[in-house]
C-alpha cells in the first residue's frame, strides 16, 4: 500500500552537509518528497516525540542532540515507504548499522544517527501532525 512517513534530517548531518545525500537515496528509490520544510526541534516539542523515551538514561542527551541545530523535516511517500524508508535508513546504532546503509555510512555514535523515521503508519502520522500541522 502507498504510505507516508516521517523523516527528520537531524542536526548532525545538516551541519556535516549530508541532506542532498541523504534525500538522494529515499529519491533513488523510487519514493517521493510529498513535503519538505526546515526548522529546529525544540526542548518541548523533543520531550513530545520523544516521550516514549523520557524514562532511558540517554532522554537528557537525545534531546541535547536533536535541538542543537538546524534540522529537515520530510514526508516521504510510496509503496510500503515506512519499511522502504527503514532499511534505507538502518539500524539505530551506527556501529550495528550496516555499510550502504545511511548510518552504515555515515554515522559514528549515538545518538548521533543522522536520520529519524517512523517506526509504524500510526506513529507516522501522529508525526507528521506534530511537524507539519493538522492538515497535513
Ligand atoms: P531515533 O530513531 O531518532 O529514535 C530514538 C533515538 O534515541 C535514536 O534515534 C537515537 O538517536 C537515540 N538513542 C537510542 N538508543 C540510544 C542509546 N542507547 N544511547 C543514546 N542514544 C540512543
């Protein structure tokens, strides 16, 4: 099924010049930007989307991390786009990661992965309202 989904291009790889790369590979296969914007993430808006987390001992750092520059939010659009997007993508830690993957290549330590998706339709959703706005 045609599905979209939710890309931050985090501040590490918009400060290391990576976003034309990394939007490249979603294109190259096939999957569509539907909408693209930049931003930042800040402290209450991080402590949202990343809730699910708030009780790691990493929460303090991941939000350090994701509101320290500017980032790129991007829906993404195609068949099974959140899988797609998702292997694409690559394992959360970059040393699991593998080569050809977009942390495979690019990514050194966490939480500094270059990229957040969505892990489901649900929460792709829900995530693209929090970044995009109701309508979208
Ligand atoms: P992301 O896909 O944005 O979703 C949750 C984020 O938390 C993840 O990418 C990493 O940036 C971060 N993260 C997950 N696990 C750890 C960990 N063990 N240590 C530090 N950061 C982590």
């Amino acid at each position: 099924a045609v599905e979209r989904t939710l890309v931050i291009i985090k501040p590490e790889a918009v400060k290391e010049g990576l976003v034309g790369e990394i939007l490249a590979r979603f294109e190259r296969k096939g999957l569509k930007i539907a909408r693209i914007r930049d931003g930042r993430v800040d402290r209450a808006l991080a402590r949202q989307h990343y809730a699910h987390h708030a009780d790691k001992p990493f929460f303090e750092g991941l939000l350090d991390a994701i509101t320290a520059g500017p980032v790129v939010f991007a829906i993404i659009e195609g068949p099974s786009a959140i899988a797609h997007v998702r292997n694409l993508v690559g394992a959360t830690n970059p040393i699991e990661a593998t080569p050809g993957s977009i942390r495979g290549d690019f990514a050194r330590e966490l939480p500094f992965n270059m990229v957040h998706a969505s892990d489901s339709p649900e929460t792709a959703e829900e995530e693209i309202r929090r970044f995009f706005g109701e309508g979208a």
